[in-house]
C-alpha cells in the first residue's frame, strides 16, 4: 500500500492495524451502550444528540445525512426524542418553511454526563502509556482521521 510517497506499507502491519481498530471500535462502542444504561436513550438517540452537540441546529435531511438514516427513522427519532423533551423542533428564522432541530437543556446534560463518563474511561485505560505516547496516539489517529475524510 502507497503512502502517498512511494512507500509501500507492510501489508501485515496494515492488516493487524485494521484489526486492532475494528476491536477497538467494538469496545468503543459496547462500553458506550453500557454508560447509557443510566440513561432512558437509546444508542441511536445518543448519536443524534451529540450530532446536535457538536454541530448545532440541523434539519431532519442534515441529520439523516450524519447517521446515515433513512429521513423517515431519523423522524421516527427526533418524536421519540422531543417526547422526552431532549430536543424540539424550531422554525428556521430566516426561512419559515424550514424545520430545525434544536438540543435542548436536558438532552445537553445527557450527552456532557456521557461524554465525561467516556473521557474517564478512556484516561483508566491510558493509565499506564507515557504523555508522549497518548500524544503520539492522539496526533496519529487525528492524522488518520483527516486523511479518512479526504475520502
């Protein structure tokens, strides 16, 4: 594999790479189910909270797009959701015709409750790595993570 450079990657050490990332992804992911446990949202609903966390009022389109979901779900979502008045629905103000959705008070808790509950996993599981090797980590998955974008 190319690196752009004319070096050719170690296919072994890629696939162990691509290995270790789906593992740790699943991890990620069962340990994030577990800390929402407390809470009466589901993983879904999560992820669209911290969509509206992290990126503000968006149509239903614009989230759908996020998740990957059919606009229909995303619907099916956003009710369930301003039934537990995590979010609600505001008309945009400088075109009345367009719907937002907007985090409310409750759903902001939410996700900063989560989100602390992660980042102190995550600083258990660190515990033994270096500061220089959490910064090389972190500085090689934030390079990883831009160049997935490029894609």
């Amino acid at each position: 594999m190319n690196d752009g450079s004319g070096f050719m990657h170690n296919e072994k050490t890629v696939a162990e790479l691509e290995k270790d990332l789906r593992y740790i992804s699943a991890i990620v992911k069962q340990k994030g189910r577990e800390l929402l446990a407390d809470y009466t949202i589901t993983p879904p609903q999560f992820i669209g909270l911290q969509w509206l966390f992290e990126e503000g009022d968006m149509t239903i389109g614009e989230l759908s797009n996020k998740m990957f979901l059919a606009c229909s779900t995303t619907t099916d979502l956003i009710d369930r959701m301003e039934k537990k008045e995590l979010v609600e629905r505001v008309k945009d103000p400088k075109d009345r015709r367009v719907v937002r959705i907007h985090l409310l008070k409750k759903g902001e808790i939410i996700i900063n409750e989560v989100i602390k509950k992660r980042q102190e996993y995550l600083h258990a599981v660190l515990g033994d790595f270096s500061e220089q090797d959490v910064t090389a980590l972190k500085e090689s998955l934030a390079k990883l993570h831009q160049e997935m974008k490029k894609e």
